[in-house]
C-alpha cells in the first residue's frame, strides 16, 4: 500500500516537471532564442557596452520618426522664412524705389526748373533720400545698423544711374558727385535708424503724411538762390631762362604732346596749343583745347615781365563719359567760366624765371568748398600741361616760335 503511494507521488511529480520542461522549452525557442537572433545577445557584446543590432533598430526607427518630424517642421520654418524674406526684398525694393524717385525728380527739377545746380541739391537730396529709405523700411521691418548704412546708399546710387541712363548726365560728373552724395546718404540714413528706435513700436504714423512731406522737400530748391563769386587759381614753375627767352613761348607755342593724367584720357578737356595774332593791348590769343578755342583778347602786355587777357569765349570744359553718343549735360553750359588769366614772369638771381600762370573763374555748383577741390586740382593739372610744355621748349631749343606777331 505504501508502495503505491510512493509511486502515485513520482508519477505527480513527473508531470509537474514534464509541465515545467515543456514552458522552459516554449521561451527558450519561441521567445528567447527569436530575440537572441533579433538582438544578436551574446556575453562579450553585452559585457563590453556595443549597440546591438536589435537596439539599433529601435534606435534608428526612433531618429528616423525624429529627423522625420524635424526635416518637416525646419522645411515649414524654411519656407516661412523664404517668404519672409520676399515679403522683406520686396517692401526693400519699394522703399528704394519711393526715395529714388523722389531724388531723381529733385534733380530734374532744380537743373531744368529752377538752373541751378545748388547745395540742396548735393547736400539735401542725398541726406533725405538716405533718411526716407531707412525709416520707410523701418516702419514694418526691423533693421540692423549695417543694414541701415547699406540701405541709405540705394536711392542715390540708383538716381545717378537712372541720370545716366535717360543721357541727362555723364559718368565723370557722377563720379566726382558720389563721395560727398554717399556721405549725405550715410549720415540720413543713421538718422531714419535713430528715428526708428525712438519711435514706441506701437505708435503709429500715417505714411501718406510722411510721403507728402517728402515731396514737398524738393520744391524748396526753388526758392534757394546762391551767390557767385570769382575765384584765383595760381601755378608756377621754374625755367632756366631768362624772361626774355621765355616771353616768346608763353605769347604761342606748338602742339603739346597727348597728356598722360587719366582724367584727361577721361574727357576734361586739355590745351593742344596756342597763337597769337596781333601785337599789344587789343591782340587775340587762341588757346586751342580739345573742345574748341578759348578766344583771349589781351588786356595787358608787359614784355618781358606780364602778360594779361580776357576770356571772350570758351569750349566746354570736358567731354562727358557715356554710353550715349555726344551727350550735353546743363553743367556744361555757363556753370564753370573762365573770366581772364595771367602770366607774370619773374626773373630769378640765378638767371633763370619763375612763371607764374594765373586763372580766375566761376563755379556756379554748389557746396562750393567741395567742388573747389575738383576745379582747383584740374586747372592745376592744365597750367602744369603748358607751363611744362613751355619749360621744355625754351630749354631745349628744339622749337622757337616767332617772336613776331601774326597780324
């Protein structure tokens, strides 16, 4: 009896165990082993930290739903910015445009209306076309301070070729006006930044008031009228010869050689020669330049020593630079006159002379201290031409012209 018991409690314990052996043996090839495979678990990898295969996979899934979330929010966020960008280029765009504009009608009114080539419109134009684009732009969109510097540079580049284009000027002239028109730009363009950080953001201002504002400004170039005054400009140079040798070539000399100054290859207008007919008071001297004669009828003739003229009629000062043929821009027309000139020879204890040639003219371009700078070194360049020419013909004796007079 107690056999049979003994052998009824194995044969239990047996399917006890047969059950545990048959769940062991279900995970280990249905469950631990397929993720063995899957994650490629051994002891060496696991021990030392590498990624497994399996967690890569999860891993590359996770960056993959990631980077795929973030590539599409950056392209929302870069196409938000494109289009800002646009809205901006094009608002940028207008504002130049506006203040363009309103430069370009500045000129054309205070050249042909009112002929006059004033300081306004030099000094003003450029400085509230700067301020205009600045503030204009500032209004809607924020503007850094190098922004602001390169903005306010736009309308007067954009004026001076428009003036270029439509023939009214040449690219000479353009160029000896930018310096002091970005200076002016610059200077209002720092004011329409200032503007715009004293302004509260929520403080709104009627841009049509400030439009009409703006097109009021250049009508005050109409009531600007400027004084003229003649101005002296002196050059000298020494010559070992007496003031009798030297007298002979400064009453007519030969054709001088082609210059070598660039701003003369540019178009300003250069001397080629001179003669003389008649002798004494009431003579004409032709000085003949590469636009024509200065005709200089003689008011004071002092051999050996003085010899003193009148301008009577002269060529334009300089051929303008541009891509349309024969262009004649108003400055050419009575704004730069010659009105006499001088040649005192001074005799030197060493036997030689000191020519001294002496021009007095009128500029009726304004800010005068700054176009002065332009005339006085041009003259300069033209008196160092002839005195130059003179010197080394006297000197080498290599041309003698005759001290007899044409009659």
């Amino acid at each position: 009896m107690q056999k049979l018991k003994v052998s009824k409690f194995m044969n239990h314990s047996t399917d006890h165990l047969s059950s545990y052996w048959s769940i062991i043996l279900f995970i280990l090839f249905f469950v631990l082993i397929p993720i063995g495979i899957l994650a490629d678990v051994s002891i060496p990898k696991f021990f030392t930290g590498k990624k497994t295969a399996f967690e890569a996979m999860l891993q590359n899934k996770m960056l993959h739903a990631l980077f795929t979330f973030t590539a599409k929010t950056r392209n929302k966020k870069k196409r938000r910015l494109k289009r800002l960008a646009v809205r901006k280029l094009l608002y940028m765009i207008f504002c130049g445009g506006v203040a363009t504009l309103i430069t370009f009608v500045t000129v054309i009114l205070s050249v042909l209306a009112a002929r006059n080539y004033s300081a306004f419109l030099f000094l003003g134009s450029p400085f509230i076309s700067g301020l205009l684009v600045v503030f204009l732009y500032g209004l809607k969109y924020r503007t850094s301070f190098f922004m602001a510097l390169t903005l306010s540079v736009l309308p007067t580049f954009f004026t001076g070729m428009m003036l270029l284009a439509v023939a009214f000027e040449g690219l000479l002239c353009l160029l000896m006006a930018l310096p002091i028109a970005f200076i002016l730009a610059v200077i209002g363009g720092l004011m329409g930044f200032a503007l715009n950080k004293m302004i509260h953001p929520t403080k709104k201002i009627k841009k049509t008031q400030f439009y009409a504002v703006a097109l009021v400004l250049p009508l005050l170039l109409l009531l600007e009228k400027q004084p003229l005054f003649v101005q002296p400009i002196s050059t000298s140079i020494t010559i070992n010869a007496s003031p009798s040798a030297v007298w002979p070539h400064i009453l007519e000399f030969p054709r001088i050689p082609e210059p070598t100054s660039w701003w003369f290859h540019a178009g300003i207008a250069h001397p080629k020669g001179a003669v003389i007919k008649g002798t004494g008071v009431g003579a004409v001297r032709y000085c003949n330049f590469t636009t024509g004669p200065f005709v200089e009828p003689i008011t004071a003739w002092e051999p050996p020593h003085r010899l003193a003229f009148d301008v009577a009629k002269q060529p334009p000062s300089m051929k303008e630079m541009s891509p349309w043929p024969n262009i004649h821009p108003p400055h050419l027309d009575g704004y730069f006159q010659s009105k006499r000139g001088e040649f005192r020879l001074i005799p030197l204890a060493n036997g030689g002379t000191k020519v001294v040639g002496t021009t007095w003219y009128v500029m009726n371009i304004w800010p005068h201290a700054y176009w002065h700078l332009w005339s006085d070194m041009l003259l300069h360049a033209i008196h160092y031409e002839v005195l130059n020419h003179i010197k080394t013909q006297v000197e080498s004796h290599k041309s003698t012209p005759s001290p007899t007079p044409k009659s």
